[in-house]
C-alpha cells in the first residue's frame, strides 16, 4: 500500500485549517482576539517547513506550507495592519 496518500491528506488538512479564519478575518475585520506572536511564529515554522520540503523534494510538506505560509501571511498582515 502507497502511504503518501496520507501526506496528501494531512498537506490538504492542515493547510485548510487556517482558511476559515482568513475568511473570518476578512469578513469582520476584526483581529481582536488573535495573538500576533501565535501567528508569528505559526508564519516562520510553516516558511520553514516550506523550505525544508523543497531541500527534502517532499510534494505534500511543499503543497501544505505553501497553502500555510501563506494563510498566515495574510492573517499576520490583517492584524497589523489594524493595529495602526
């Protein structure tokens, strides 16, 4: 049995976890609640893991943190941007 499925699935999940709340983030433009730290750091390890799949040629880590990274991004963005 091919494993890597299971790569696929946990790349697709993971990075979907962090959709609703860029959504969320958009529609109310509230950031309130969110730890700009928590972000932070979820931003830097996702970026990292990122670059670890290109070095380690791993298609579900490259797919998962691309999608993450940038969900992230996005979200750290929207918090500082209303913190003026």
């Amino acid at each position: 049995m091919d494993f890597s499925i299971f790569g696929y699935l946990a790349a697709v999940c993971t990075a979907i976890s962090f959709l609703p709340q860029a959504i969320k983030t958009v529609q109310t433009k509230k950031t309130e609640g969110l730890s700009l730290m928590t972000y932070v750091f979820l931003f830097f390890g996702s970026l990292f893991w990122f670059i670890y799949g290109i070095y380690s040629k791993d298609v579900p880590l490259v797919a998962t943190n691309t999608l993450t990274t940038g969900f992230t991004f996005f979200i750290v963005f929207i918090i500082l941007k209303n913190r003026k």
